[in-house]
C-alpha cells in the first residue's frame, strides 16, 4: 500500500515539474484532440488546398522582436527660410528637413542587425494541443507549415503564399490573450506577412478569466481583419463551436462595427470517434449591407488632389477636392455618406474608413488606384548671356578666327595690288559698295574679277546668317547651357530635395550622397529651392503649377526647368478597412477612372480659367545656344558652289555654243579659193 501511494505522488510531482518547467497548461488528451480535429476540418473547409500555413504557438514571446518604428532613425532638422520671390512678395515660413545622408546610414545599421538577429526566446516547448495539430497537418500532405515565429534569421515567405493562419490561446485570463494575439498581429504586419484575403483560426481550450468572442474580434478588426473564425471548446458539452461575425449585418454588425459573434457551426465526435461538423450556415459568405453608412476620409494632405481647408482648429480636407468629388460621386452610387470632418464622424458611432496613401504599387489587396502622378527633377533655368554680348554669340570662337583671318588675307592682297596697280576708285570701296548691296563697275583686270567674286561668294552668306541670328537673339536672350539629365545634376554635386518618403529608398538605393534632404512639404520644397542656388527638388508637376497658382498671388513667373529623361510614377491610392467594402468601391471607381474623370477634375483645379496659363506652363529645353560653327557653314557653302559650278558650266557651254558659227564661217571662208582682180 505504501509503494502504490509513493508511485503516484512519484507521478503527479513529475507531471507538475513538467509543466513549471515547460509552461503548459493542463488539458486533458480529449480536449486536445476534439480541438485539434475539429481544427483540422476547418482549414478543410476554409482555407485553400495547398501554400503555406502560419502555425503561432503561444510559448514563443514576440516582445524581442525589432520593429521598424522602434528603430529611431528619423532625425528632422528644423529649417527657417525667408524667400523674396519678387519684389513685393516676401514669404517667411518654416520647413523640416530630413538628412538623408545620415538617415540612410543609421537605417543600413540597423538593417544590418535587424537581418542578422535571430529569435532565441523560442523554446518550442508545445502543447498538447499544438503538437496534435502539428501532427494532423502533416499528415495531410497538403500545406506547409511555418512555426511562426522561429528561431533562426527571420525569413519569411511571400503573402501570396499563405493559405491560412491558426493561433492557439490556452491562457488563463483574457488580458493575456489579448496582449499576445495583438503582439503576433503586430509581427505580422510589420513584417509583411498579414494576408487579408485568407481566414485566421483561433483555437481557445480551457477556461480563461473574462474571455468573450466579441471582445476578440474587436481586437482583429483593429487590424483590418474581417475572417476570423474562433474556435471554443464547451467542456460540458463536448463540442466545439465555431464562431465568427458579419459586420453589415444585424443582429452581429451595422456599417462594420461589431455587436455579437455569429455561431456557424458545431463540431463534435461521433459514437464511432469521427469528427462531425453540424453547420448552421452551411455556406458563409459576408454580403456587406452598406445602405445608410457613413466613410470618414482619413487626410493626408496630397495637393492639389486633397486640398486643405481650415474650419476652426482643424485642418481638414476641402469638399473641393478631386479626392472628395471623385469619392462623394462612387459613395453617393452605394447610397453612403462621406466625412472628413473627425468630429462630425465621431458623434455617429457606425461608420467606414478610407485612408489615402501614397504607394509605388498599383493595387493591394485593400489598396485600390485613383490617380497616378509623376515625380520630375526641376531646378532653376540657366542664366541667359547679356544682351550686349549677344553680337558675339551668333559664331563659335573658330568660325570668329575664320573671319578675321579671312579679312587680313584679302586685305593684305588687295593692299599688294592697290600698291603695283593704279585703279580708281580703290578696293576698298568697292568691297564696301558690295557689303553695301551697291553695284560697282566690273573690273578689266582677270584677278581683281576673281577677288571681288570670291568676296561676295564669302560675304553674302555670312552677312545674312549673322544678320537673321542676331535678330533672334535680340528678341530671345541666348541662355547658358542647361543641365536637362539627372547625371549632370549629380555630377554638378547639386543640392537634391525628395518630397516623397518612398524617394528616399528609391532614389538613395545602396548609393548614400550627403547632398540629398528630404522635405515632406511640397510648397516648403519649392519655397527651399528659391532660396539658394544648385539645388533640384523631385515634385509631381502638378504641385508646381498648383502652387506657382498659388504664391503671390499667381503673379510670379515660372523659373524652373524639367528634366524629362528621369521620372518616377506614383500611384495614390486608397486604403480600405475591409475587403467587402473595396470590391464594391472598386468597380465603380475603375469606371470613373477610365473615363478620364480624375484627370479632368484635376485640370479644373490647376487651369481654373479653363486654359493653360502662360505663366505656369512648364518649359522643357529651351534657351540651351548651339553657336553657329563651321560644320553648320559646310551645307551652306557646298550649295553655293555646286551653283557656281553649275553657272560655270552653263556659261563654257554658251561661249562655246556662241563659238560654233564663228569657227563654221571662218572654215568655209577658207575653203573658196582668192581670185586675182588686178589687171594683168
């Protein structure tokens, strides 16, 4: 009697260490196992036939885990400026700029740890619950299956390959279960693994302290995440219920928010120990009633497609917007309400959520496109030459050098000539009667026709290129060379400004300069660039001509030039708070978007007077001065002499023509013999 005590004190004193040691919650093998087949027929039924499955087990912490947001590499300098852009328009304001130089840097640091840093919380020390379910989802031979989170160098597989999520909760208070699930949710965002368009199974065994299904799925729908399907075992009853909820539906949900869970279903074992599922809905599908609802338009400040409007103490989109007209017309469609006022959405308690975000993507999966903008390099227009420099302007230094030598050569020559020959009047005015257009007397002598006609074969053309340049340059100022490449603005070491977060990775990539400054303030960008000089700023070019609008009252003049060989496109999207309301809202907008609706509304904004005003309008290379060289001189002076030689030609031909009948009369003239007349 006394070893059969000692053997089972032996027995329940190692069990109890077991589970101090090990963490475990005491559930009995029945339990495991209904919870774990039930489990398995619901990723059955749910999720898809292969892929992956994330497996979260509730042993491993994710309190260690690095997050970007706590990584602390944004540092922001504060920058006051104050911008005379004319005379009379004065602009003082203040700006924030980020260093991108050191951003980068402090962010390849931690990337470099974040990559290299391993999970070692992770014991894997699993429940009998997590490892009956381990073992039925290998034996399906279906699905791969990832311990989330694992101990080694975190990789992770694509979100288009998981099929489904599964989440144990064997806590004994609900606090507990609370904290870990948002935890893990939280590593699944962070990390780019959360799949909205699958289901997450939540298996909750045993009692836990304050525990209600409601209270979950408020928790899942923080993150946007509308199939969820819990799966609570009733200990009484030796079943499992499946719960989950319908946010546009009474009695569960109005206009997404959640009043109760919705029982779908009961699963149990049969009297020969096979899993049975009792379906209450035997096909469960949310059929989003959004009659009546209200949309809040989260702002984020984009202009001029989300224009701001202060009204009171906050700043808030204007209904003028081509965000708020575009959404206004889809939702007025779907007969719901939109918002942008957070105290106006507050006081009615129902309501959707649209949050405007500015991706390099096209669509996601609760991301839809509603405009797409292109970021290009802008930077001041080069200097024009001075108007009194312009005479020297029209020829390049060698066609100059050309010149002048051939002015001392011909004058030198005909000096020579004017020394041995007396000839009235002297070359020199007849060289200047020709430039004159003033008919001179042909010359007798052989070589003074040939100096003067080879002085108006080089004159004329040169006169009159010189002459029609020159005109032009006075009406149009010759600028300096114009940098039109984002090479040349890199190799000039210019300032460059980023409006756009993604711009910073994307235009930064491996390649870290310290002359790039990130500015999220598109005004304050432009307003940074008029302030100093060797600078370019990225900008959409529709903020440039919305604020150009804008400054001074519209009455500056456009000083920036466009580099088009380097752009960058962005689509705007909106983001969803759930799956249901985007497909709905998605259809209707891509109708709204191919008719051209979007671009039209924008253009009523920047060209308010229903034309391109010509003080915004946006230059592309101008004023960028090729002088006239003697490549250019090659064409000209080619023609020119295939014409002389032509007229050469012509005029041998003539003389010869004219010779014909005076060589045939001296011929015959010739052949009839002299008579004799004299007397004899």
């Amino acid at each position: 009697m006394y070893c059969i005590n000692y053997f089972f004190q032996t027995i329940i004193i190692i069990l109890i260490g077991r589970c101090i040691l090990t963490g475990c919650e005491l559930h009995t093998e029945g339990n495991s196992d209904i919870l774990a087949s039930c489990a398995l027929e619901a990723t059955r039924t749910y999720f898809q036939s292969e892929g992956t499955i994330i497996l979260a087990t509730q042993d491993c912490e994710t309190d260690q885990f690095p997050f970007l947001n706590d990584s602390g590499f944004m540092i922001v300098d504060e920058f006051n400026i104050s911008t005379s852009i004319q005379d009379e328009c004065v602009i003082n304001t203040t700006i924030y700029l980020l260093d991108v130089d050191r951003h980068m840097k402090t962010y390849q640091n931690w990337l470099k740890q974040f990559t290299a840093y391993e999970v070692k919380s992770c014991r894997f020390n699993f429940t009998d619950l997590e490892t009956t379910m381990l073992q039925e989802l290998h034996n399906t031979k279906k699905w791969r299956v990832l311990i989330f989170p694992y101990n080694r160098t975190f990789e992770y597989p694509g979100r288009g390959d998981i099929s489904g999520y599964i989440i144990t909760a064997g806590m004994s208070e609900y606090y507990e279960m609370e904290y870990r699930i948002h935890r893990i949710l939280t590593v699944l965002l962070e990390y780019r693994m959360l799949k909205y368009s699958t289901f997450f199974l939540v298996l909750v065994s045993g009692e836990i302290g304050g525990f209600n299904v409601e209270r979950v799925i408020t928790l899942f729908m923080e993150f946007h995440v509308l199939d969820v399907i819990i799966l609570v075992y009733d200990e009484s009853n030796e079943v499992v219920n499946f719960y989950t909820f319908n946010p546009y539906e009474l009695p569960s949900g109005k206009c997404g928010l959640i009043y109760k869970g919705i029982l779908i279903s009961k699963c149990y074992f049969d009297e020969s120990g096979v899993v049975r599922l009792r379906h209450r809905t035997t096909d469960f599908e949310i059929i989003p009633n959004l009659e009546g609802c209200s949309v809040f338009l989260n702002d984020i400040l984009s202009e001029p497609l989300t224009i701001e409007s202060d009204v009171g103490d906050r700043d808030i989109i204007s209904n003028q917007s081509v965000v708020f007209i575009l959404f206004k017309y889809v939702l007025d469609v779907m007969k719901m309400s939109l918002h942008t006022n957070r105290v106006q959405i507050q006081k009615n308690e129902r309501f959707l959520m649209l949050d405007l975000q500015d991706i390099q993507g096209t669509k996601g999966e609760l991301f839809v496109r509603y405009y797409t903008t292109t970021y290009y390099w802008f930077l001041y227009k080069s200097d024009a030459f001075a108007r009194w420099s312009t005479i020297f302007c029209v020829f390049s230094n060698y066609v100059w050098l050309c010149i002048l030598l051939t002015i001392f050569f011909t004058a030198s020559y005909l000096q020579y000539i004017s020394r041995n020959i007396k000839y009235n009047p002297p070359w020199w005015l007849n060289l200047l009667s020709i430039q004159l257009g003033i008919a001179i007397r042909e010359p007798k002598a052989l070589y003074l026709r040939f100096i003067l006609l080879a002085w108006l074969m080089y004159s004329l053309p040169i006169n009159t290129i010189f002459q029609c340049f020159f005109t032009s340059y006075l009406s149009d100022p010759v600028h300096e060379h114009q940098i039109d490449t984002y090479e040349e603005i890199v190799e000039q070491n210019y300032e460059l400004i980023l409006t756009d977060g993604n711009s910073v990775f994307l235009e930064s990539g491996i390649n870290i300069t310290s002359n790039k400054k990130w500015i999220t303030n598109r005004e304050g960008s432009l307003l940074y660039l008029h302030n100093g000089s060797r600078r370019a700023v990225s900008i959409p070019q529709e903020s440039v001509t919305y604020f150009y609008n804008k400054l001074c009252d519209g009455n500056i003049r456009n000083k920036l030039h466009r580099i088009t060989t380097y752009q960058n496109q962005h689509h705007l999207t909106v983001e969803f708070t759930n799956k249901h309301f985007e497909k709905r809202f998605y259809v209707l907008l891509n109708r709204l978007i191919e008719s051209g609706f979007p671009d039209k509304l924008c253009n009523v904004i920047l060209y308010p007077k229903g034309m391109f005003l010509a003080s915004t309008k946006l230059s592309e290379l101008v004023g960028y001065f090729y002088p006239f060289s003697i490549i250019h001189m090659k064409s000209a002076f080619l023609f020119y002499f295939i014409g002389l030689g032509a007229s050469l030609l012509i005029f041998l031909i003539e003389v010869i023509v004219h010779s014909l009948p005076l060589l045939y009369r001296g011929s015959i003239a010739a052949s009839i013999p002299v008579r004799n007349n004299f007397p004899k």
